[in-house]
C-alpha cells in the first residue's frame, strides 16, 4: 500500500507518518514546500520519502500520486499572514483543489482523506468555511473516494501553544457545571488522532 500525506513535514502530517511508519509496512511520501525537516533524526523518518513541492504552483507532487493507494491531506494554516503572502485560498484551499482535480481527471482510484476541523469560535470564522470548502469539492469530484475527519484542537507537549490550552479545555470539560459542552470541543492528542487516521485508512481497505 502507498500513501501520501501532503503537509507531511508539519505539526499533524508529521505524527500521522510517524504511527504509519511504526504501526505497517506501507510505502510512505510526504509532500511537502520543505521536504524533509534537518532537525527530523528519528529513524522512522528514514522510511518515508520526502519530496519537496508545493500544489499551489508546481507539479512535482503529481508523479506520486500516480501510483498511490491513499492521499491524506493535512496541508493548511490556522491564520493568515497576508503581508507575508500566506492566506486560505493559496496554503490550504487551492493545493486541495489542485490535488483532487489530478485524481479526478485522470480516473484514479485513489481515495483522499482531508483533514478537516470541528467547528470552530467566531475568529476562526474564515478558517472553517474554507476547509468546509474544501470537504464540498472532495465530495463532489471523488464521490465515495473521499474521506473527512474532523477533529477538534489537535495538542502535543511538543507544541505549548495548543498543549497549554488543551489542558485548560480538558480541565472544564470534567467540571459538573460545564462538562456537557466541554466535552463536545475536547481537544484530541496528536497521536490518538494518528490512530484514528491509521484506522481510517486500514478498515477501509
């Protein structure tokens, strides 16, 4: 099996190909603008392929796909910097458009997972419209080849900026008063998340 995670060099991406690469046999790439991180030594890394390409103005990425039983995407930004040219259209909206048109148009039978979000506060109003976008055109170019998974706050220790206010939502969400709604925003660990991926991935098969 051949599955591609694109953003495979990033915060999520990274732990999804980390569980692959400890938990199965299958043959790993990531795409990402990086490649491979320098500071990434950890010897499940030398089992992955690391390509360097960015779905918004190349097509280097294309070649992988070809051949590709699963194409994960956990490409995307939380805000934009418009000043530094980064926003929602062009890092997260139209690599997934590019990539699931190459699979639509060349009758792949590829299946796309998008890593999608829970709803989400009213700051990040224009964060969830476009990944809800993005999950509309996946459906309705690849129909049942298309996957979403939403999770809500993904955290780690290795981040503190999503580990510290994932424990104060987990600590409300264990409060009598507060728990019902809590709970239903609960942050997910990084790794549990790789697993649910991985068991997407694997019962479907």
């Amino acid at each position: 099996m051949k599955i591609i995670v694109f953003g495979g060099s990033g915060f999520v991406g990274r732990s999804l190909l980390k569980y692959f690469a400890e938990k199965s046999k299958a043959e790993l790439v990531s795409v990402s603008r990086s490649g491979r991180p320098q500071k990434l030594k950890e010897s499940w890394a030398d089992s992955v392929k690391w390509i360097e390409s960015n779905p918004t103005v190349d097509d280097r990425y294309q070649a992988e796909i070809k051949d590709a039983d699963w194409v994960i995407d956990a490409i995307g930004i939380l805000t934009e910097n418009k000043k530094a040219g980064r926003t929602f259209e062009n890092s997260s909206l139209m690599p997934a458009v590019n990539i699931i048109n190459f699979i639509a148009d060349n009758d792949l039978p590829t299946k796309f997972v998008f890593i999608s979000a829970a709803p989400t506060p009213l700051f990040l109003k224009k964060y969830h419209q476009i990944k809800i976008q993005i999950e509309n055109y996946a459906k309705d170019h690849l129909a049942d080849r298309s996957f979403v998974l939403r999770p809500n706050l993904i955290y780690d220790k290795s981040r503190r900026s999503t580990y510290y206010p994932a424990i104060f939502l987990n600590f409300l969400a264990v409060l009598p008063i507060l728990d019902s709604f809590f709970k239903k925003i609960a942050p997910i660990k990084r790794d549990l998340f790789a697993k649910q991926v991985f068991d997407l991935v694997f019962k479907t098969e």
